[in-house]
C-alpha cells in the first residue's frame, strides 16, 4: 500500500484487537486523536459488553451517534441538550441528586446490575436518568481528557460514532465568588456572546471553580510615615491585602448542542476499530 507522506494521513485506518468481554480497556493514540472514529463490536453476542476509556488531550467536545437509520444521538449521561446538569441543577432547571441539592456525576460501569451508578456507588435504576451500562452509554472526564464509552454486541450497522465537535474554549478568573457568578451568570453570558456577536445559546458554561484567595499590593500611607515634603511612603510600606476568593470559569463557544452525523459519514479520515 501508499504508506506514507500526505496521501496515508487521508485514509481510512481499521484496526482489530482482540477482547475479554466484561472487562475496562484504556486507549491511548500515539499522534493526534482521529477527528471521527468508529468503534464496532460485531462478533460478540448481545448482552456481552466493555468499558472502553479513550484518552483525547485536547479538551474537545465530543459526540457520540448510534449508527443505523436512524443516527441518533446519544448525549453524555452528565448532559442535557449541550449543558452540563451540575450547572442546570444551579439554574433550578434539573433536579438534583444528592442530599446536599447538587449534582453528582453519573458514571458509566459494567460492575452495577442496575446500570445506574452515582460517583463510586451503585444505585437503584429509578436514581439515574439513563441506564450507564447500555450501548453507547458515555461519559466524557474532562479533567482527566478521558471519554468513558460502553460498548455492546450488535449488529454490523450498529456502530459507534466518536466526532469531535469544533469548539473554542476560554477560561479566565474573576473576584467574585461562585455563588456571585451563579447570580450573573445569564447578563456574563450575555456580554461575552454580544462581544463575540454570536447567539447565546452556543456559549456553554463548563466549570466554575473555586480558586485561592488572591492578594493584592496596596500602597499605604501613613501620614505620620510621609515626607516632610508631602511625599509618599516608600514600597516598604506596602501592604497586601486579602481580596475575595475568585473563581476560574471555563465555557465553550460551540456552533450547537448537536451537529447532523451526514456532515461527517464521508470525511476521509474516519478511523474504524
């Protein structure tokens, strides 16, 4: 074959492994992660299943389709139409899963027989929106730049569909603290879509978090300190001052919650597994 230069970057790549059924397999790419990728498990028997973990080190949306007919997609098990549900649960727009009133992450697992697992406990079924350990069933660690993903025995046409989403991400710190951001959060949205002149609704809060107290170098003046003249105090008398705590807030600028799976069945470099 045409192994090399440009023309092999623009091929379709298959690999085949070999697989104990039951069991968590982690993926690492020696190069940069292919844009779109299929995973098929066509010769194992329905019911038989792993957990693939694949690492991404860019920190990229990602989406996941069932292929077949119908394309459908299937959102992240911590999503709810492109929003995170520990932000929707702030919003008062998703109900929250835990005593405290938050949002605990969902996980997806093969060792829960409910198929609902809360952080690192198995629940009952009626406590997580979607079964975790179904077909497609998926998460995306951003922290770690992990994407867990289940994958079932199916037939030729039901593969899975991995396609990188074309986002901007930024994250910049602000003096103020979560639950002030959280009480301007929609007017922060607001401005920084009308700067970019772009529809709110593409701009995605990702994380708030707490940062350390920042300090902050005040000149002071003492008048019994000052010059004769009237001059300042000299940088020895300088004092810092503790500020609020900040916060770091992460968000994305994506084109939608969701793209059409069509604008990619033909991309060249699909990879298959």
């Amino acid at each position: 074959g045409w192994c090399f230069s440009y023309t092999y970057l623009k091929r379709l790549m298959t690999f085949h492994t070999i697989m104990a059924v039951g069991k968590t397999y982690t993926v690492h790419f020696t190069g940069t992660n292919p844009q779109t990728m299929r995973l098929l498990f066509p010769y194992a028997a329905p019911g038989e299943k792993v957990l693939l973990k694949i690492y991404y080190q860019s920190k990229s949306r990602l989406q996941i389709f069932l292929g077949g007919e119908d394309r459908a997609f299937i959102e992240d098990l911590n999503m709810r139409d492109g929003r995170r549900k520990a932000q929707l649960v702030r919003d008062g727009k998703w109900a929250p899963n835990n005593d405290a009133g938050t949002w605990t992450d969902e996980r997806v697992a093969l060792d829960c027989a409910s198929g609902c697992k809360v952080g690192n406990v198995c629940k009952n079924s009626n406590q997580c929106s979607r079964r975790g350990d179904v077909h497609g069933a998926n998460i995306y660690n951003r922290a770690q730049g992990m994407l867990e993903i289940v994958v079932e025995g199916h037939s030729i046409d039901k593969f899975l569909e991995i396609r990188t989403l074309p986002t901007v991400q930024i994250s910049m710190g602000l003096s103020v603290s979560v639950d002030e951001f959280y009480n301007v959060k929609d007017a922060f949205v607001s401005n920084i879509a009308a700067f970019l002149g772009i529809n709110p609704s593409n701009i995605a809060i990702v994380d708030v978090v707490p940062g350390n107290a920042r300090r902050r170098s005040l000149l002071s003046i003492d008048d019994s300190l000052a010059g004769v003249d009237g001059s300042e105090a000299g940088p020895s008398h300088a004092r810092r001052l503790l500020e609020g705590e900040g916060v770091t807030v992460s968000f994305e600028v994506v084109p939608a919650a969701q793209l059409d799976i069509d604008d990619a069945i033909e991309r060249e470099d699909t990879m298959f597994m």
